[in-house]
C-alpha cells in the first residue's frame, strides 16, 4: 500500500509523505525483502528500480516525482515471513497525478 491504498491515484503531496510500502493483510512478522517501482520509459520498455526493504529509496522517489501526470507505475514486493517463508503479495498499480 502508498498512502493507506493499495491502486488508484497518488498526488505530488501524498507522494512527498511516504517514505515506504506498506503490507496489509500479511501473517504476523511478514517483512518486504524485495521492492521494486516500474514504469514505461518514453519508447514503451520496462523501466524499473529495486530496493531490498519497503523503503522508497531517493532515486525511486525522484523516477515518480518526474512523471508526467497520468503516467501509470506499478509496485511489486517479495514477501517473506519471520521463518524464511516466502509469500505471494499482488501488484499494485496506481497513477501519478502530479
């Protein structure tokens, strides 16, 4: 989840408040291990950047901010729980309203 939705549309201010994803719904002590932001470049090709935690590291905040209002993105995680055990958590897809 980005500012508590998990699709739908994610304005300049609400973007500038949120420093990671969120998980919800997950079983206790699920953790993201994988993060990643994706986007469609100018020519239509995958373009994407990884963390290793929820956190929205300074490139993938500025590869949002950059975007033309209604350009879609998508979130994607790996989820692991306390014992090692991997989890499988949805895309999320939102739009960029500037």
């Amino acid at each position: 989840m980005l500012a508590g939705k998990s699709i739908g549309e994610i304005n300049a201010a609400q973007w500038s408040s949120i420093k990671a994803v969120d998980l919800v719904g997950c079983v206790t002590g699920a953790r993201i291990v994988s993060l990643t932001i994706c986007i469609k470049d100018c020519k239509g090709k995958d373009a994407a950047l990884n963390g290793t935690d929820a956190t929205l590291s300074a490139a993938m905040r500025q590869m949002i901010a950059n975007l033309p209002p209604g350009t879609p993105f998508t979130v994607k995680v790996a989820v692991k729980d306390a014992k090692g055990k991997a989890w499988e958590v949805p895309d999320a897809s939102f739009v960029w309203k500037g």
